[in-house]
C-alpha cells in the first residue's frame, strides 16, 4: 500500500523531525502545501 501525507500536519519547525518518522514509517511521499514552502511561504506571511 502506498502512504502519502500532507506536510500541513506539522510546524515548520519541526520538519526534520517529521521527516525522520516518515522515514522510519516508510511514508513513499509528501503533499506540499503551497503556503509551507518556497513563495507560498513568503507570501503567506506578508498577509499576516
């Protein structure tokens, strides 16, 4: 069975945290929120 989850489950400042128990889960993958990452981020705080 292939598990995916969604990175919105976890703080930021958690990720590489996160990402050991995905790896330790053998989670095959990651759906990316846009406002956790890249401009999505950057955005995100400007309208804060």
């Amino acid at each position: 069975m292939k598990v995916a989850i969604s990175n919105i489950a976890w703080p930021i400042e958690r990720e590489a945290e996160a990402a050991e128990v995905l790896r330790a889960f053998r989670v095959g993958g990651v759906e990316v929120a846009p406002t956790k990452c890249g401009r999505g981020r950057r955005m995100r705080r400007r309208a804060m």
